[in-house]
C-alpha cells in the first residue's frame, strides 16, 4: 500500500564543553551551579573526575537545555563550555538508533532518490519513544517519503524488504545472514528491480566457514581444515569440537547441509580424555584453546604444556597433537602484557619492591583500566607480589595526598590501620590545617568524618 509521510522531528544539536576548571573549583562554586540547575555540580564533577563518553552525554545534554539565560550565568562563574567535544548531531541520531544518523548525514549531502529511500527505511520504523527523543534533541527531519522501501522490495521478493530493513538497522551476523539468504537467491531481472529503487544490496555475505564459527568459534577452521585433508590430526581436532557441540548447535549446523556423521570420531576415550589422561585438566583446557584462541585459554594451556615431562610430550605427539604452535609466553611478565599491553612490566616494578607506594599506585592504576576480560585472565594468574596490595586502599591514599594535603592520606591509611596515640597526633596535626571547604569535600565526596577521629 502507498502511502506519504512528511517525517518531522523538531531538533538542533548545540555543541557544549568545559574548560577544566580544577576539583576545587568546582566544589567551591558547587552553590552557584547548583542555583542554574539542580545536580549541575556533580555532573560536572563527575565529567572531569572521569571525562568518558556516558559522562561526557550527561553533561552535553544538560548545557544543550538551558536557556539564555543559564548560559549567560555560567559565562558570568568564568567556564567556557564552548570547548567540549559534544556529540554530532549524527552521532545522536546513532545512539537513538544505530545507522540513523549516517542515512540523515547521507540524505543532508545529497537527497537523492537512495539516500531518501535509505533515510525512510529508518523514520519509518522509529518508535514513538525514539521519536521524543530526537525532538528532545531538537533536530528536524523533513523528507518526502512515498511507498515505504520494505514495501517495494517485499513485493519484488517475498521477506526481503523486511531482512534489508533489519540489516539497516542492525547490521550483525543474525541480520547478514538472513539478508544473504535471501539476496543470493535473487535473479538478474529481480537485482535491477532492486537497483531501480536506488538500493544498494552489498551485504558481507559470511562463508559456510564463517556461519560454522558463529555456532561454535573455531568450528568453521577445523572443518576447513579436515574437509582439505582429514588426517589424524585435523580430524582429531575437529572431534574435539563436535563432540561437545549441544542439540541446538547440531541443529543450525544441520540447516547448513553440513554432516558431521561421516567423521570418523573416536568415542571412546576422546582426544580431550586422552590428554586429560596424560596429564591432568590437558584435554580440557587443549579443547577451550581450540574452540577459543584468546589470552586466558593461551594461559591456561600454557600453565600446563610448560609443565610436561619428555615423556608426555611424547605421549601427546603420539596422539597428533601439536603443541609447539601454542604460543606460551616464557614469562609472567610476557604473559601480562600479551593480556594489556605494558601491564607485566608495572606488575615487575612492583614485585620487585612490593612496599613502595608509587609502585603500589601504579599497578592500581593500570589494574582498574583493565576490562572485564582482561580482569578475567589476570585473576587466572598468580600473582603473588599483589596478594598484600589493597587497591581501593591505595587509590584513596593518593587522592587524599594529591587533592587535599600532602601526607594526609598516609597518615589516614596508618590511623585506620593502627589507632594508636601517635597516629592520632599525626592525622590530627593534618586535619588541623584544613580549611572548611577541604573538611565539606572529605565529607561528601570521599565520606570521611573528621570530627570522627577524636581530634580535639
């Protein structure tokens, strides 16, 4: 059915930003800013403690609400914001929906019959809570829309408008392949139906080896592998793998018309249990390294290959099994910093003196930079040198000393670990050179009482 639409949102991205005014600062005038917005401050304070990208939109979408008058107000406290990198207007029409704000970028440069069909495929899909989004934004979209294109394509081939949509939308392995499924299937008439609407079908079509993968890393390679030559060895490696395949996976590699029964499995014992029976936990952790060649199943298997007497490397050779291609790194040292670059080199420093503070802050720093992965295969390692340090502890410490007062972090940290006499007079003779401002920014910002400690 054809229908128009004139798809409007109202929207004008403002770019905002910040010099950097100081912690202090920033607490200082914490009443002012608070008086232009409720909760200004901590925004504010939050971006510069920790300027990332979510902290960065927090305080973007602020600036870019007030009126007038509330940025006269700022200019007047001495902050320019006009130097914060705030997102494009492309970049938002992105987070609201992903692929949005290229097709606007696409259509604004040149509204041609694609680039408005490809903008379309996207207005008119948005929910009314994307809707009142981009309006909140203040950006206006004014293009002509007529049939819908997932109308038009539907109706050359039957669900592929609906799959280009999708795959617009979100272009991911489940999007693609859908697409493809039906895009390689099209007949020479039905592709220039399709090029006479402006659309351009380019999907990254995956390979059999590539969907293999996708049902099981490594799958796809150990396949590839046996089908050119189905040795001992890559057959062995490749029934490391389907054995442990669950029914849904051996469904979807059904679908793919590829048969597994014709491989000549070993089922009892498998190649996992006769690792595992010449070394304990080999097998398993031989078969993880296969199915997923990252820095944590490397560690693992190292930490066991590295161990193997000559009699046991004979035993697994004997087996097909090569291990001489694992890559083990010969060190802790190596093996930390094939995790984060540079990271096994801060852990040496402070194995070397665990004690030092600065060697102590260092590796506390880099350890919080870590992702979630990488923590992951960190803590699969042992690292002995870091059992003592308290890295909450020692973060805490070094603010303490860089923002208030130098030495008021030791002495904090000593106070709380011993509350002897001594250490009192220490921590009290600090605190009594605090101003009343410094006192306030302890209490709020890192919860610590100073008339808790029984100074008098």
């Amino acid at each position: 059915m054809l229908f128009k639409s004139i798809f409007t949102l109202a929207l004008a991205a403002v770019a905002i930003a910040a010099p950097t005014p100081a912690p202090v600062e920033l607490e200082d005038r914490a009443t002012s800013f608070d008086s232009i917005r409720i909760g200004l401050t901590v925004v504010i304070t939050s971006y510069r403690s920790n300027p990332s990208i979510d902290n960065r939109y927090n305080l973007c979408r602020i600036i870019n609400g007030f009126s007038p008058a509330q940025r006269a107000r700022l200019q007047q406290l001495g902050f320019d914001f006009s130097r914060l990198r705030c997102p494009s207007v492309f970049d938002q029409l992105n987070a609201i929906q992903p692929g949005l704000g290229a097709a606007y970028q696409a259509y604004q440069q040149n509204p041609n019959r694609r680039n408005t069909n490809a903008l379309c495929a996207f207005t008119s899909q948005l929910s009314r809570a994307q809707r009142s989004r981009i309006a909140s934004l203040g950006i206006t979209i004014n293009v002509q829309c007529g049939a819908s294109i997932t109308t038009q394509l539907n109706a050359i081939q039957a669900n592929l408008g609906t799959a280009y949509q999708a795959y617009q939308q979100n272009q991911n392995a489940q999007t693609t392949a859908a697409l493809c499924a039906i895009t390689t299937q099209l007949t020479a008439a039905q592709r220039a139906s399709v090029t006479a609407l402006g659309v351009t079908l380019n999907p990254q079509c995956p390979t059999l080896v590539d969907q293999l993968n996708n049902i099981q890393p490594g799958l796809g390679q150990a396949y590839q592998a046996y089908i050119r030559n189905p040795n001992r060895r890559n057959t062995n490696a490749l029934c490391a793998i389907t054995t442990q395949l669950s029914a849904a996976q051996q469904s979807s590699v059904a679908a793919l018309n590829v048969n597994f029964n014709n491989v000549q499995c070993t089922q009892t014992p498998t190649l996992t249990a006769q690792l595992n029976a010449i070394q304990a936990n080999l097998g398993t952790a031989y078969q993880a390294y296969q199915a997923n060649q990252n820095a944590q199943t490397t560690a693992a298997l190292c930490a066991i290959t590295t161990q193997l007497t000559a009699a046991q490397q004979a035993s697994v050779a004997a087996l097909n099994v090569n291990l001489a291609n694992v890559q083990c790194p010969q060190t802790l040292t190596q093996q930390l910093n094939t995790i984060a670059a540079g990271f096994g080199d801060t852990y040496a420093t402070l194995a070397g003196a665990p004690t030092v503070f600065a060697n102590q802050l260092a590796f506390c720093q880099a350890r919080n930079a870590l992702t979630a992965q990488q923590t992951t295969a960190v803590n699969a390692l042992n690292l002995a040198a870091a059992a003592n340090v308290n890295c909450p502890t020692v973060i805490l410490q070094n603010r303490l000393n860089t923002n208030f007062l130098p030495g008021l972090g030791d002495a904090y940290v000593a106070f709380q670990a011993a509350q002897t006499t001594q250490n009192r007079a220490t921590l009290c003779n600090l605190v009594g050179q605090l101003n009343a401002n410094q006192r306030a920014r302890l209490l709020n910002n890192q919860n610590i009482d100073v008339t808790t400690f029984g100074c008098n």
